[in-house]
C-alpha cells in the first residue's frame, strides 16, 4: 500500500504538466481554445488527493492476486498470471481514478476555473454519475494497457536478471518500466483519446453516453488517423519517463520496507 502510494504521487505530481499538455491535445476544442500552455497544474489538487489511494489500490489487487495465481501454476503461465493480476488491479483502481480523472481533465480544458468549482457543478448538475462517467472507458483503455506493460515489465526484468546473474536492481527495474510504459501507451492512445472525449462531453451529448465505439468511429470521420493518435508524443513520453519514476520508486520503497 505505502510503495504503490508514494510511486503513485511522485510520478502524477512531476509528469502533470505533460498530462495537461496530452489532454489539451486531444479536447474537441483543440488544443489552443483549451488553454494551450495557460495553467499548466490547472487540476493538480484532483490528482494530488486520488494519486495515493489509487495507486495503493492497483498494486494492493496486484500483488495479492499474483501471489494467489502464481501458487501450483508453471512458468509458462506467467505472463497470464501478470495479466489477470494487472487487470484486475486496473478494475479495482479506477473507482478511485475515474472521479480524479474527470475532475483533473475538466479543470485542465477550463484553467479559469477551480477544480472544487468544477466538482461542485459537475455534482450539482450530473450528480454521482457524472464522476464516473467515462469508467466503462477508462477500464477499456487500462485493461489492454496493462496487458501490454506488465508482462513486458516482468518479462525484461527477469531477462535481465538472468543475464547478470542476480535480481535486478531498482533502477533496472525503472529502465524496464520506462520501455515497457511508452510502447504500451503508444498502442492504447486511440482508447485514450476516446476516454478524453467522453469524459469532457457536455451533458446529453452523444459522447457523454459513454459508447467508446461511437467516440472513436467519430474521430476517424473527423479527424482521421492523426486524431485517434492526438497527444502520442507527450503521452508516451509522461508514461516513459512515468514508467521509469512509477515502477521504480515502487521496487526501491518495496525494498526499504520489506
């Protein structure tokens, strides 16, 4: 819970500026209309308050059911193992996230506004749901995203280690995080383009139904290719360099409690 917390809170409070810059990209409005470099930490304190618990409830999921899966499973089953257990880990953090997410990309398209104003109109207008519109989304966009990075980040580490004869250390592991983040986010950035355009949707809109498929049918008769890859550049870079900090800083304060 500590190591996934505090990897957690590093890694969001010193990538956020590129997060705003990726979420500006991908806003219907475009990227200028939304502030362009204007109020770079517009919603950090959403994402100050959801960062520790979130990441502490994904790696919580995570080691527990790849301690239960790994028991009496072979090697080849391995890579599985660290699907399902990313999977679910993703399931149960985005009750977390979600409600931090939209908050966080409302107030980073509108940085005029504070982000308790934007909780209390989004609250007032859309109540609860509101906070969790885009969920169906956020899970379809984490679940293939870490299908992809976990078992990239697992395998790499272990090949690692097997080339230099001892486990690897924590910066090692962070290498391995960087390179298996920014591929993982390079695959999934039309699925994250989607999430963005539900989660901004004025209410009633046909976007704030939450149909992923119609969000991104939508933006390739708009925009085309390069719509549904808007912000590939910042977000694979804030998941690299976030792979690195995230996964490494958790392996280093694992170890010092352990």
């Amino acid at each position: 819970l500590k190591a996934g917390g505090v990897a957690g809170v590093c890694v969001d409070l010193i990538l956020f500026p590129l997060d705003t810059v990726k979420t500006r990209l991908q806003s219907p409005q475009g990227f200028r209309k939304a502030g362009g470099f204007r109020g770079i930490y517009a919603g950090v304190p959403s994402t100050a308050i959801g960062s520790f618990p979130n990441a502490a409830a994904f790696f919580i999921t995570y080691e527990n059911v790849k301690s239960v899966l790994h028991h009496g499973s072979t090697s080849y089953f391995t890579p599985a193992t660290h699907m399902v257990a990313a999977s679910l880990g993703e399931v149960v953090a985005c009750l977390i996230r979600v409600p931090s997410e939209v908050v966080k990309q409302r107030a980073q398209v509108s940085p005029s506004s504070s982000t308790l104003r934007i909780l209390s109109r989004t609250l007032y207008h859309e109540g609860i749901q509101g906070l969790y519109r885009g969920y169906k989304s956020t899970v379809l966009r984490e679940i293939p995203f870490s299908l992809v990075q976990f078992p990239l980040w697992e395998s790499l580490k272990d090949l690692w280690s097997w080339k230099q004869g001892h486990v690897v250390d924590s910066w090692q592991s962070a290498v391995c995080g960087a390179f298996a983040g920014g591929f993982a986010a390079a695959v999934t950035t039309p699925l994250d383009v989607a999430k963005t355009r539900i989660m901004l949707a004025k209410a009633g809109s046909s976007n704030a139904s939450g149909n992923v498929l119609a969000a991104l049918s939508g933006i390739w008769r708009t925009q085309g290719l390069s719509g549904l890859f808007a912000g590939v550049v910042p977000r694979m870079a804030a998941i690299s360099l976030g792979g690195f900090i995230f996964l490494g800083t958790y392996e280093k304060t694992r170890q010092l409690l352990l």
